[in-house]
C-alpha cells in the first residue's frame, strides 16, 4: 500500500476528519475578520440612522427590534428626509449584507464540522470492526460542534432585518408636521 499512496480506510477516515477540521478553521478565521470589518463599517453608519430619530427609544420602536446592538450617539434630528432616507438605505443594505456573510459563515461551518464528525465516526467505527489489526497510533476525538457554533454565534450575533418598507416609514417621519394642518386649511377655503 506504500508504494501506491493508498492509505487503509480508517487511516482515510482520519485523515478526511483532521482536513476537515483544518478547512473548518481556516475558513472561520478568513469570514471572522471579514464580520469584523463589517460591524466596524456598520457602527457609524448605524450612529448616522440613530441620529435621525429624537432618541434611542424611538429608534428600537422604529425598527420594531428588541434592543439596539450598535453604540449609541445622540445627536440633532436630520432635518432633510433625503439625507435620512438615504443613511436608512445604506444602513438597510448593510445589516442585510451582514447577515448574509454570517449565515454563509455559519452554514459552511456546520457543513465541515458535521463532515468531519461523520469521517470521525467512520473512523471509530472502522477501527472497533477491524480491532488490533492495524497499528494506530493516533485517535480522533469527537468535538462537540453545536458549541463551536454556539461560541461563533455569540461573537457574531444575528441582527434583526431592518423593516422592508423602511425607506417610506422615514419619509413620513420627516414630513413636515404642518403639511397636513396647510392643506386642511387650504382646501377648507
């Protein structure tokens, strides 16, 4: 079996579980740093669309979230709706691109570490069957991966979809208050 690389199969098994592991790593470590850019390019932008609203509270309710997740900067109600509507657009997009990257982190991560498990489990399984025959040294030790998943989910935690019609519900935020009184009056004559 040297002479033509072949390894026996629960060699295969292992070796398959441990690149799997490798892949699972590196691939959490390249889309960790990519999150970690996009909160930080998401954080003053979600200060901007915070700044919008009279306070924090206002903004949640907005939003229909249950909390803010972003720091909090108080600052002067934009006055011009564009701007607004503008800076809600972005922030929109943002969170929505946010999501996505980490829901591909998350899905390809479990992908690998339910592959690696399975090569593991194949690998113990090929070994209790196969008894003293082979000579191996080396184990392979089960992870549990809902935890490594649950520790990536608490690092990077899911943001709440900004609502979709989001664009027209900071429109009518901004609309002038006396609008409606002018045109009452305006058409009352």
């Amino acid at each position: 079996m040297k002479d033509n690389n072949i390894l026996p199969q629960h060699l295969q098994y292992r070796k398959d579980a441990e690149n799997l592991r490798i892949e699972a790593e590196r691939l959490l470590q390249r889309e960790s740093e990519d999150l970690r850019q996009a909160v930080a390019a998401i954080e003053p932008i979600a200060q901007e669309f915070a700044s919008s609203f009279p306070s924090l509270d206002s903004t949640i309710e907005f939003l229909s979230w249950r909390g803010w997740p972003f720091r909090h900067a108080s600052g002067d109600r934009s006055s011009n709706p564009q701007t607004a509507v503008a800076v809600s657009i972005r922030f929109k997009e943002m969170v929505d691109r946010y999501n996505r990257k980490l829901n591909y982190l998350i899905d390809n991560y479990t992908n690998l570490l339910e592959r690696a498990n399975e090569a593991e489990s194949n690998y113990r399984n090929q070994v209790a069957i196969t008894g003293r025959l082979f000579n191996d040294p080396g184990s392979v030790k089960n992870r549990d991966h809902k935890s490594l998943i649950a520790a990536v989910q608490s690092e990077f935690p899911q943001y709440p979809a900004p609502p979709s019609d989001m664009e027209n519900r900071i429109g009518r935020l901004h609309r002038p208050r006396f609008a409606i009184w002018c045109r009452w009056f305006l058409n009352r004559r």
